[in-house]
C-alpha cells in the first residue's frame, strides 16, 4: 500500500517536473550551478575511489588466477572489463547515490520545511521543475564525465598496483588492457550510468520534495533518498545488463 | 480587495476552516488574529492558492481564485507578494539575488534595473549595504525586512504577512508592523496580517477579523475590539496580565 502510494506520488511529481520550464535562461543557468555542485565537487571522492578500486582488483585478479597456463594478458583485460562494465558506472553511482542523493534531498528537503519552496509556489513558478529538473539534467550530463574519469584512473590504480607492487610485469598488465577494446563496453556502461543519474536525481528530489516536519525529518529524507537510490541503481543494473548484453 | 464566502477546509476528516466568510479591503492593513492552531495558516494558504479549500470562493475584485486553473492564476500571482513566518528566504542566493529572484522570473528588465529596484526595495525597508550578505549572515529583523523587500520588489497589489512580527523583541516587531502598514498605505495595496499579538492589533488594526476553532469569530477595528462583549475574543484580547491592568486602568 505505502509502496503503491509512493510509486503514483514519485510519477505526479515527475509530471510536474517536466513541464515546460517558465523561463529558459534561468534553467540553463541552473544546470550550469548544478552541475558544479553535483559533478565537479564530487570528483576528488570518484577519484580516490577508483584509483584504489582499480588496484584491488588488479591485486586480486593475479592472485585468484596465479596459473602458469594463464595467457600473459589475462589480468590487464579481466581488470579493465571488470572495471568498465561494473566497478565504475555502477559502484560510483552508488557512491554517487550516497553523495548526491543525499545533497539533492536535504537541500530540497530543507527548502520545503522552511517554506522556501512555498515561497517559489506563491511567485508562480513551478517549484518541482525549478528544484528538481536542473538536477536531474545536470547529472545526466555529469555524471557520465565522472564515470569516464573514474575508469581512467581506475586502470591507472591497476597499473599502479602491477608496477610498484611488482607482482605482474608492466607490459603484460598493458598488453590485456589494449586486448580486444570494444566501444560497446563503454556505451553499455554509459547508458546504464546516464539511467543512474536519473534514477538519483529524481528520487532523491521525490523525497526531499515531500519532506513534512522539520530538521529531523530532513535527515530522514535523505536516509530514504540514499536508500531508494541505491535499491533501484541495483535493481535496474540487473534490467539493464539483461537487455543490453544479452 | 479580497472576499471570502464560506471557505471550508480540512485536513483528513479534521475540519480546519469552517464556513468562513471574510472581506479585506484596500489600501487597509487587514488583520486575521486568533490562538495558535485557530487556522490562520490554513486560511491565508487557501488565499494565496498553496492549499486547496474544500468548498467555497475566494474573490480577488471579481476573479474566483478558488475556482481558476493553474495558469489562470498565474496573473494574479504576479500581483501577489507574501511574507512567510520565518521568512523564508532563498539559503543559496544573497540579499540582493532573493529581491531580484522574482524580477529575473517574470519580467524583462535589465540586469542594471533590477538592481536598482533591489535598491530601491531595500531603502523602503530601511537596510543598505547588505547587498552581499547572505541569509544566513542577517539577524532575525534583517531576515524580515529582505523578506518583506523581496515580497514588494514585483509591486504587487495584494500582500500577505504570516506572523511578521513572531520570534522578535517588541520594539523591532512594532518597527516591522509600521513599515508593513506604511507600505501598504504607500502603494494602496490589499494588505493581510496573521497575528496573535495584541500589541499589532492595537498599532495597525485598520481592520480585524477574530477567528477561533477555524470559524470567524468577529470582524470590526481596533477601537471596537476593546469594546467586544464577545466571549471568546475577551479571552483572547485579556490572556496576558498586562491587558488585563490596561483594561482595569481605563
Ligand atoms: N497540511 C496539514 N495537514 C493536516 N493538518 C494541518 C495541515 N496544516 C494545518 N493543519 C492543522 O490545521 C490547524 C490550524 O493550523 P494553522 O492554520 O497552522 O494554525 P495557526 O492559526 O496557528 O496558523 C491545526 O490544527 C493544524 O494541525
Ligand atoms: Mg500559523
């Protein structure tokens, strides 16, 4: 029952937040802010993460395969589809989920409990597609710039960890992540990123939009938010592998 | 001017505004006073179109807001101001950003215009050089003054005020209750004033509605009220010792 309510209130909000915006210039405007605030202030976590990520699993990719009869390029290739296709566009988007997710609703969340966003209502200006629409656009566009960034880094984690921990020669680890590129790998990955980014930014909007209360309903929003992003991140990562890869 | 007939609302089976029936006119600082949880919120939220009433009509002149689409309304919107309890202002923008907000959604000034009404609005309150500061930077009495700032900058006709004075010492909410009836004099605008505090009655009550369990009560000035025999506004008018030893005085 609670769930069925929340699913028709998330799709009347969404049909607010795309109508047609009152005022062009201030939406762009908006999007360039958001995409500040989203995208580039969430790079150093994205970074971090993947650097280390791509190590890791390079680390354990030798050891798990550690098999003389193991072809030389095996654990630079395992490392670099590992990380396109999973590590980066779905873990970063659940860190992302947690980051953004949980900005986007205690922004909006607190906007609604201190009538900031009745005070946009009163102007006339469709509060949901002002707060929300911005976000949602702003991510769709950035976050896939994330993701690229994180796979770089991530497959420079794994050269890292080949080279100064030397426990796998240089040119093997580069011979495996040259091996058979397809950009297809990279679509796959930047679909399913690009779905992500708006499964956050509308969710994440969905909640702290309807935020009832005060401060600590606040927080729980954005609990929630994090919550629900990162459940349907998971949910359509299954949807989405099964029809873009089968 | 703004007509209320026979206004219902509720909330989930709890019954807030009951057959209310209002008039605030032009060019007065109208008041809506009454305990705490009296629906003086609700009703001022039915007016200004945030909540929906139930049943009945709110006439702006002639125009049935309650009863106007989405974008019917958008033309009394743009006439529309409102000062919010707590100010609300934008925590994102600073002073001069929130005044403008509204100027950048719904007109087609100049940058340099805009600022110049910002500029202007903010003299009207009595603040200068806080152009830079943000929300969060200003003190209670500043917050309400951008606020009312920001809800003059679009020169609307009609202004609604929701606690303006709550949470201030009683000489800044007096300074308040005056620039907010100046203003309202200045620009001949149809101004409405929730309040319980007496001591705003008494300094800007051109005219007073008494609501009380969500159905209105009394309508009259601020000389007739002292005068009421009225029950429930007696209670409310002396439930402070301080009235009750003026009233003893006179
Ligand atoms: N959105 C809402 N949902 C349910 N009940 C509400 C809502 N808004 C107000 N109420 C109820 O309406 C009554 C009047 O509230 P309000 O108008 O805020 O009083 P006040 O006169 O103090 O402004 C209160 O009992 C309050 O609980
Ligand atoms: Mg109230």
């Amino acid at each position: 029952m609670n769930l069925f309510y929340h699913f028709g209130s998330y799709f009347v909000l969404m049909a607010k937040v795309f109508k047609r915006p009152e005022k062009a210039s201030i939406y762009m405007r908006q999007i360039i802010v958001e995409m500040d605030n989203l995208g580039l202030k969430s790079i150093g976590i994205v970074a971090i993460i993947s650097v280390f990520m791509g190590a890791v699993v390079t680390i354990q990719t030798v050891f798990n395969i550690d098999n003389p009869f193991m072809p030389v390029y095996a654990v630079g290739y395992t490392t670099r589809q590992s990380i396109i296709l999973e590590f980066s566009p779905t873990i970063i988007s659940l860190v992302l989920a947690g980051k953004v997710g949980s900005r986007i609703s205690s922004e909006i969340g607190t906007m609604r409990v201190t009538e900031q966003v009745d005070a946009l209502e009163i102007m006339g200006i469709n509060s949901a597609g002002y707060l929300i629409l911005p976000k949602v656009v702003a991510s769709m566009i950035i976050n896939p710039v994330l993701i690229i960034i994180s796979m770089l880094l991530g497959i420079l984690g794994g050269w890292f960890a080949a080279v100064f921990g030397g426990i796998l020669p240089e040119a093997h680890y580069i011979i495996g992540i040259l091996l058979e590129f397809s950009f297809y790998d990279i679509t796959y990955a930047l679909i399913k990123t690009i779905v992500f980014a708006f499964l956050i930014a509308t969710i994440s909007g969905y909640f702290g939009y309807n935020t009832k209360g005060g401060a600590l309903e606040v927080g729980q929003s954005s609990t929630k938010a994090v919550v629900f992003s990162s459940i349907f991140i998971i949910l359509f990562n299954l949807i989405l592998t099964q029809i873009l890869l089968a | 001017m703004i007509s209320v007939k026979n206004l219902y609302k509720s909330f989930e089976g709890n019954s807030v505004l009951k057959n209310v029936s209002v008039t605030f006119e032009k060019g007065k600082t109208n008041l809506v006073i009454g305990q705490s949880g009296s629906g003086k919120t609700v009703l001022m939220k039915c007016l200004v179109g945030l909540v929906e009433a139930d049943k009945g009509q709110i006439l702006y002149d002639d125009l049935d807001f309650a009863n106007l689409s989405f974008s019917e309304r958008k033309v009394i919107r743009k006439n529309l101001g409102m000062l919010f309890q707590g100010g609300a202002l934008f925590d994102s923008l600073n002073v001069e950003e929130n005044i403008i907000f509204p100027l950048d959604m719904f007109t087609n000034m100049t940058k340099d215009e805009k600022i110049e009404r910002a500029n202007f609005c903010l003299k009207r309150v009595n603040l200068e050089n806080v152009n830079k500061l943000f929300p969060a930077e200003l003190s209670g009495g500043m917050k309400k003054r951008v606020a009312i700032a920001r809800a003059i900058a679009n020169n609307p006709e009609y202004l609604f005020c929701d606690e303006p004075n709550s949470g201030l010492d009683p000489k800044t909410a007096i300074v308040i209750d005056n620039l907010i009836s100046e203003i309202t004099k200045e620009y001949n605008m149809t101004t409405i004033i929730n309040t319980h505090d007496m001591n705003s009655v008494m300094e800007i009550g051109d005219k007073v509605a008494f609501i009380h369990l969500g159905e209105l009560w009394w309508e009259g000035d601020r000389n007739a009220i002292l005068e009421t025999d009225n029950k429930e506004l007696n209670n409310f008018i002396y439930a402070s010792e301080l009235m009750r030893k003026l009233k003893k005085e006179s």
